[in-house]
C-alpha cells in the first residue's frame, strides 16, 4: 500500500514539473527548520565571529550587502547566531528596535548596527574606575548607571524575551529569519558550591537560541540583552555574566553565570551547522556564509630567535620563556611587531578560528553541505585592535577597501552576493 501510494504521489509529482516547465533542481523541496510553518529549498545560514570593537568589520559588509541587494538581512537568511560581538550584531539584526508585544515591529539595519560601533562604542566600553576588576564595566550602579549591561538593555528592552523576538519576526512581512542562536561558556548554575555537576547545566557550552525559548517544557526563555551579554562576557574585560534566576533585572529562566563564547570556538561556524542538524536531521541544504572580524595574519604566529623578554639575559632568547613571558609579556609577532597582548591568547584565538576554517573548507569541498563562503578581512596593524574604540571609523574603511578593491576580499564578497542570489 506505502509503495503504492509513494508511486502516485511521484507520478503526481512528475506532471507537476512537467505542467510548470521548471527542471528537478528548481522544484526539489527540502524541509528545513523542523516545527516552522515555512518550507524552503534551502537554508541559508548567517554565522559572525567575536572581535569587539572589530565587529564594525562584519557590519559593514552586511550593510554593503543590504546596499547591493535592496533587502534588510532578516529577509535574507533562516538562521542567524555569532559569538560575542558576533553575538550582539546577531540580536540586533533580529530583535526590534522598539520592542512591543502587540504589533510586528522591525529590527534594526546593519547600517544602523554599524552606527552603533562607530557613535556608541565608549557607551559599551565603559572604563571601570577601580584599579580591580575587569577593565569595563557590566553595570556600574548609581543614576545613571552605565557599561554593557545598560546599554544593550536600551537597545532591545529591559524585559523583551528572545520569544517575543521569535514571534515578532515570523509575523514580519517578507521575514526568513526562524532561528537565532548566541555562544557562551557556562561557568556555574547558580554561582555557588556544587556537590554534584552535569555539563551544559552547570558547566560546558552553550547556546542561546530561540527554538529553546519558544520551548514550553523547559525554562530558556532568556531576556533578549541576557543573550547578548551573556556571549559578550569576554573575561579580563568584563566581569562574568548572570543571566536568569528571576533576581536583579534578570529573566526568571535559568539561572546560569557564563562567559565569552570566544573561549570555545570565536567562530560559531561549525557549532551553528551542528545546531541546524540537529534541528533538521540534515545539512545537504544549507548555504553557509561566515564572517570574521578581520585578522592581522603575522599575529598568527610568534618572533622567537630575536626576542629577550622583560630584559632578561641572553637565556631568554629562543622561546625560553615562563607563564608571565607567554600571557602577559607583549611578545613580538611574525613581523617582529609588538602585537598588543599576550602571545598565547593571540594563538589560542587564531587556532580555534582557523580550525573551524578547516573544517567549513572541507563541508564546502565535499559538498557536506551545499555551499558557502567565508569572509575574512586582512588588517594592518596599527587597527587591529579588538578594544580601541579609536580604530573603528579606520576599520570600517579597511573593510570596504577589502571588499571593493583588494582581489582576494572582492572575490568572496562576489561570491557571497551569487550565493544570495542562486539559493534565495
């Protein structure tokens, strides 16, 4: 009886495309994200990298692209989500610029979000005063309080839920966006002594998405700005994150402390395709396109033959050097610069970045998913600073240098534009 059933919906099926005059590969439907109401051909897939103030760089191709294409990014792609400020350009794409439960309302350009970097960056990096503590402030107290937890909650609402984001969007005219997820490492549950743990409860990583918080059976429906705090809660520069627990402006969901997803992967890329299987069972559908927040490449590595450290004898040449030489010393570069930080933060972020490189190269090539492309400007320098709010204006020139002029930046924002138009 199935085999029957399954001929005559074929035979139906093959009329169908012979009635319409359109080839197999134009009508071939694939369900993508499982429990929506729309079934589209493929997935589209936006993922942004951390950076800080260099998320100006991912912005602005975004609002080139809005530019070329006429469309706001949220009419673009299925699925959005970044860590850190990946993270943050990932809500503010997505959550409404006037949160309202009663009428769709939409989000914000990313030409708007660029203004954001380039007017509101020292809103963001707000100086802590103390000599103690992390070198900006989450919320500093006091009237007015500021620092990054106030900010963001004037930008999407101090009580707006990534539930309402969701249902906002699908209410959007013209809306493709169905899923938006942000990083983060948990740290503790409930901050204090545990007998007992379980990853992604009380330790390990974690994502912020809205299929969770739209799930009524358990308790993830986190305030949109928790999400965004939560995966920008970079250690050193802000204290750690406390998201839900119903206490001190916080969402009743979970409560859970956590910290910068830059510190499991500062590309989301490969975490987001794995999300997506999950949810769909499949990835042979998905357009991937991945940003970065532009690299110096030299910064990749480390001088090691010409460089005595913190004045120290001859012994300290060749990479003899301690825990302080490696973390806090500003070690040279490939080009023998100084490059600003610890070498060792500097490689332990450029290897899970490239690793995931790696491994979207590779899905690309062996058609492990459809297609995609990724975005990585090259930087000098003198601007490649992740908390220098000085350097914006200049990192958004390099970037549309990169891809307008430079051939290897031009090559793959054509590529990203084709890929928009092939698999919209």
């Amino acid at each position: 009886m199935k085999s029957t059933l399954k001929a005559l919906f074929l035979l139906g099926f093959t009329m169908l495309l012979l009635c319409c005059n359109t080839t197999k590969e134009d009508s071939e439907q694939t369900d993508t994200l499982v429990g929506e109401e729309a079934v589209r051909k493929y997935t589209l897939f936006l993922s942004i990298d951390g950076g800080g103030v260099k998320g100006i760089v991912p912005a602005t191709i975004l609002a080139q692209l809005e530019k070329d294409l006429g469309k706001p990014i949220y009419e673009l792609f299925d699925v959005i989500g970044g860590t850190s400020t990946g993270g943050i350009i990932s809500i503010g794409l997505t959550t409404p610029k006037l949160p309202s439960s009663t009428r769709a309302t939409v989000p914000r350009t990313a030409a708007e979000i660029q203004q954001i970097y380039l007017q509101n960056c020292g809103e963001i990096l707000y100086p802590n005063k103390y000599q103690t503590g992390p070198y900006y402030y989450a919320e500093s107290g006091g009237s007015p309080s500021v620092g990054i937890e106030p900010f963001l909650q004037g930008l999407v609402g101090q009580s707006y839920t990534m539930k309402q984001a969701h249902d906002n969007m699908v209410n959007l005219p013209n809306s493709r966006v169905r899923e938006v997820f942000t990083t983060c490492y948990i740290v503790n549950s409930n901050g204090g002594k545990h007998t007992s743990v379980t990853k992604g409860v009380d330790y390990g990583p974690y994502q912020f998405t809205w299929s969770k918080a739209i799930n009524s059976s358990i308790n993830e429906n986190y305030y949109v700005w928790e999400a965004a705090r939560g995966t920008s809660a970079a250690p050193i520069f802000f204290p750690i994150a406390n998201v839900g627990g119903g206490k001190h402006k916080r969402s009743s969901a979970d409560e859970k402390w956590v910290i910068d997803g830059g510190v499991v992967t500062n590309n989301p890329v490969i975490t987001g395709l794995e999300f997506i299987r999950k949810r769909q069972g499949t990835l042979d559908n998905v357009v991937a396109i991945s940003l970065g927040c532009g690299i110096n490449p030299f910064n990749g590595g480390v001088g090691v033959t010409n460089q005595a450290v913190n004045y120290q004898p001859y012994g300290q040449k060749y990479g003899f050097w301690n825990s302080t030489n490696w973390i806090v010393e500003d070690l040279y570069n490939l080009a023998e610069d100084d490059a600003g930080r610890g070498r060792l933060i500097e490689l332990l972020m450029f290897a899970n970045q490239f690793t995931a490189d790696s491994q979207l190269e590779n899905m690309i090539q062996t058609s492990a998913i459809k297609d995609g492309v990724r975005i990585q400007p090259m930087l000098p320098q003198n601007i490649n600073q992740s908390f220098d709010c000085s350097v914006v204006g200049q990192l958004q020139q390099a970037t549309i240098h990169y891809i307008t002029q430079d051939s290897i930046g031009v090559a793959e924002y054509t590529k990203l534009k084709n890929l928009i138009h092939q698999y919209h």
